[in-house]
C-alpha cells in the first residue's frame, strides 16, 4: 500500500469531529498531500529505519496523529503507539502528542518532541523553543515528495507488532466510524481502508449519537472501530 490510490481518489475520505463540534473533511488527495508534508518534516530528523515516533495518544486518536503514523510507516520508519499510560519505547525516539502534553514524563528522553495544536484549522502552536510547532512547521514542506513511499514501516501497538498492510482487498467499501482510537487489531482495516479510497468518521469528544446521524447521511455503515459506550 502507499499514496497512489487515495491520491486520486475524489470526494471526501476523512470526516474528523472533535470536541465544541471542530471539524474537517479532507479529501484523498489533501490526506495525501498532508502524508507527504510529514515525510518532508519527520525527513529532517533522519526519517528512515531506524527513526521511531512514540504517539501516546492522550486524548483518543486526532487527523493530525493519524497523519504522522502514515507518515512514518510509508517512509520505513517506526512507530509505537501508546496505550493506557504504556511507557515510552527504549533506544532513540522521537514524540508526538497534543499541546498540553508535551511535558508529560514519558517524553522527558525524547529527542524531539513533535506538538499539535488540536483545533481542526489551527495555523500554529503556542509552545516554548524546547519542542516543535507542527502546526506551523509542516506547513513549510511540499505536498509530494521525492521519497518512494510504500508500506515497510513498522507499526507497535500495546507492545505488539500489527502485520498492518493485512488488510482484506476489498477494504475500501462502505464506511468505517471510529469514536476512539483502533483497538490492536483494527489497524490494519483501518490503514487498508483508508489508503485505498475508503471512507471514515474518526470522532474525538464526539457525542454517540450525532457520530450515527453523521454517518447514516453518508451511506452503508461497515463497521466500528474502538471502544463504543453502546
């Protein structure tokens, strides 16, 4: 799997709520071009094999997040995702976390740590010279790279390797909601659905019932990923 399909695919794939209803709706080729902008800045900070992102995922999975994660993996990079307060990986890494995070104890060995401002439309993030704007960084990098993308990355959840490019080949139809992050075992749907064209609701604080108004308007439900109060 890489960028070729969902870079030509029309129409919105990605249908991210958060909290105070924030929102976005980008297309194949803005996701693409946002994968490709995270190539160029995890690229500054020798992107490749032996590059590992530790994404704890403090509060439920962001478009931003998941932007990163595709950016690494199709890079050949690493990435550890964090689950219920799961320690930093050992050796060099970098970090990945919302504004408010950035201090948290896991991250105090990190190298760099990476900062997002949350709201869906955020140009920057107001953090100290010590970490990463990305907001305002990413920004600065191109919307395609020179890089061949493909799926040799290596993806980590709760201390377990996820074989995520195993994704059924007819993954992109219907839709897919998420109304928290994938669990382990949903990865690999989740990454093969969306790199093939496939849409998704992916919520954050989202209220229950506006995630099903939202995606009945939009068409036949294929599943739900994460932990659901229903």
């Amino acid at each position: 799997m890489d960028l070729s399909i969902i870079s030509r695919t029309g129409g919105a794939v990605l249908f991210w709520r958060g909290p105070d209803f924030d929102r976005l709706d980008l297309t194949g080729p803005v996701v693409a071009n946002w994968v490709n902008k995270g190539v160029g800045l995890f690229g500054d900070y020798d992107l490749g094999p032996d590059f590992t992102l530790f994404v704890p995922l403090p509060a439920g999975l962001h478009w931003r997040e998941l932007v990163a994660i595709l950016s690494v993996l199709l890079a050949d990079g690493r990435v550890v995702l964090g689950t219920d307060g799961s320690p930093a990986p050992d050796g060099d890494f970098h970090a990945f976390v919302p504004q408010g995070h950035e201090h948290d104890e896991r991250l105090v060995d990190a190298e760099e740590v990476f900062v997002y401002n949350p709201p869906a439309l955020a140009l920057s993030t107001p953090v100290d010279e010590d970490f990463i704007d990305v907001n305002s960084a990413i920004r600065a990098y191109p919307d395609v790279t020179p890089r061949r993308l493909q799926s040799t990355g290596t993806l980590i959840v709760g201390g377990q390797e996820v074989q995520w490019t195993d994704s059924p080949d007819d993954s992109s139809s219907g839709l897919l909601v998420a109304n928290s992050t994938p669990g382990p075992e949903e990865w690999a749907t989740f990454l093969g659905h969306l790199l093939r064209g496939g849409e998704s609701v992916l919520a954050n604080g989202m209220d229950e019932a506006r995630i099903a108004d939202l995606a009945g308007s939009l068409g036949e439900v294929r599943g739900r990923l994460g932990v659901w109060t229903k």
